[in-house]
C-alpha cells in the first residue's frame, strides 16, 4: 500500500523485454513493493544503485510504462508510516489523457478526460494520476480538472505532460465500493 507522496522522478531507467531497469537513489530490497507510475511493482533484483522490476502483460498492455519518459517513484508505506496523501494499492485502473492545464495563483490546474469509472469522480474526492495523491477540483460530464500546488508539480512528473499524453490513474479505494 502507498500514500501517493511521490518520493523521486526517475529519468534513469529503461525496459528491457518484460523488465523495467531503474536507477535509484535510496535502496530497496528483493521482494519490497515499489509504485512506479503508480503501478505497484516488485524489486526482483538489484545490482549497485540499478533495481529490477517485472513487467506483466497486464502492467505492459494497461499503463503509460512504455511510453512514459519520467516515472514517479514510492516506496511502500511502512505500519506505523504517517498517511500523508490517501490510500493509494498501486493497483492501476488504465489510462487517462491529459488535456491541458491553466496556471493559477495558487499552482496549476490540470484537466483529463474522464475516467470509465466515471461514478468514482467527484468533486473533493481523491484519484492517483501516476501514482500522484491528488483531489478532484471539478467535474464536467466527460472532464476532471485536479488543483496541484507548486511543490507537487515540482516534484513529480506532472509538470512533463504534453497535450495527448497518457496518465496512468486509480480510483480512490473508497470510492470503488460506493460505486
């Protein structure tokens, strides 16, 4: 289980058939869980500062890992851990696409297309977009918008999307069994 408080965008990283190689800056073991992207992953190895992840078909055939360019990095929530963000499993619904974003006094403001589980959007609720903790600013019959402050565009990848880019997301825990 994860918070959705990004820890490290990694640029150093590549996939080599059903492997994502990463290089990261504080260590994991083999068998610890990672989200990456907001995809939970499991270290299968590590060589020196490199970590090792397996890829399955429906990691490859349901995210934005392959084509991703910058992947935000979360180590597990430990029991005891303060749960800064929400309930985030790592356990990715699909893919989004991002639309645009306005600039605001207080940060920006960042619209995607709506979700299939459109029932689970809804104004101040809680989505993960890459593995981001974010809260739901407005809803449009087919559009969300989500307010992010200047630290969390600073420090994830959001602040890399280009129009048309695909958003890995999860619908807030609760929410799901609302619905």
């Amino acid at each position: 289980m994860f918070t959705g408080i990004i820890e490290y965008v990694a640029k150093d990283f590549k996939i080599v058939g059903n492997t994502l190689e990463i290089k990261l800056p504080f260590s994991c073991n083999v068998g610890d869980s990672v989200a990456v992207n907001g995809i939970c992953l499991t270290v299968k190895k590590v060589k020196g500062d490199i970590y090792y992840f397996d890829l399955g078909y429906e990691t490859i055939e349901k995210t934005n890992i392959r084509k991703a360019k910058y992947l935000n990095i979360e180590r597990a929530l430990r029991a005891g851990d303060r749960l800064n963000g929400h309930f985030v499993l790592g356990h990715v619904d699909g893919v989004i696409t991002f639309l645009e974003r306005e600039t605001m006094n207080s940060g920006m403001l960042y619209k995607f297309s709506m979700p299939k589980e459109n029932y689970a959007i809804k104004r101040k609720g809680s989505i993960s977009l890459n593995g981001i903790s974010l809260t739901i600013a407005n809803v449009s019959l087919d559009t969300f918008e989500v307010q992010v402050i200047p630290f969390t565009n600073e420090n994830t990848n959001l602040k890399y999307l280009k129009t048309g880019d695909i958003v890995n997301y999860e619908i807030d825990v609760f929410a799901r069994y609302r619905g």
